[in-house]
C-alpha cells in the first residue's frame, strides 16, 4: 500500500466513526463557508469539511437501507417458515 493509500485509509478511519448527529450541527457553517468562494486555504477547507459531512450522511443513508433490506428479508424468510395457524372458530 502507498504512502498516498495509507493516508487516506487512517483518515476514512477517523471519519469512519464522526457522529452525523453532531456534523450536521456544523453542516450550514461549512455549506456558507464553502458557497463564498476566496482563494484562502480557509475556504478550501470548509469545502473538503462539507464534502466530508455529506459523505458520511451518504455512507449511513447507504447502510441504513442496506440493513432494512437484510430486517426485510429476514423478517420475509421467518414468516415463510412458520407454520401456518390452523383455522379457529369461536365455538359457544
């Protein structure tokens, strides 16, 4: 693995466990930092910090929907394998 490689894998690490919760309290200072554009390193940061924000909201849309599918089709599979009730009527 290369230098380049090795970096970006300690820093998806760390973003890896960044709470949504709390980015998104940050998410409109660095969506205004990033719409006014100056060639500062100040504004080239805020638009990587709001890439980064939205990439974890996409990574945790994309997981949630991935687990609701497994809940689904477990949830599917264990009906399936239930064995049907047998028909009750009240009797007096």
């Amino acid at each position: 693995m290369s230098k380049l490689e090795d970096s970006l894998n300690k820093i998806a690490e760390s973003i890896r466990h960044l709470d949504e919760a709390s980015l998104m309290a940050l998410w409109e200072k660095y969506k205004t930092g990033m719409e006014n554009f100056a060639r500062t390193p100040e504004w080239e940061k805020s638009v990587i910090i709001f890439a980064i924000i939205n990439a974890v909201r996409v990574k945790n849309a994309i997981f949630n929907e991935e687990m609701l599918k497994e809940q689904n089709k477990s949830g599917a599979s264990s009906r399936r394998n239930k064995p049907a009730k047998p028909p009750l009527r009240l009797v007096k």
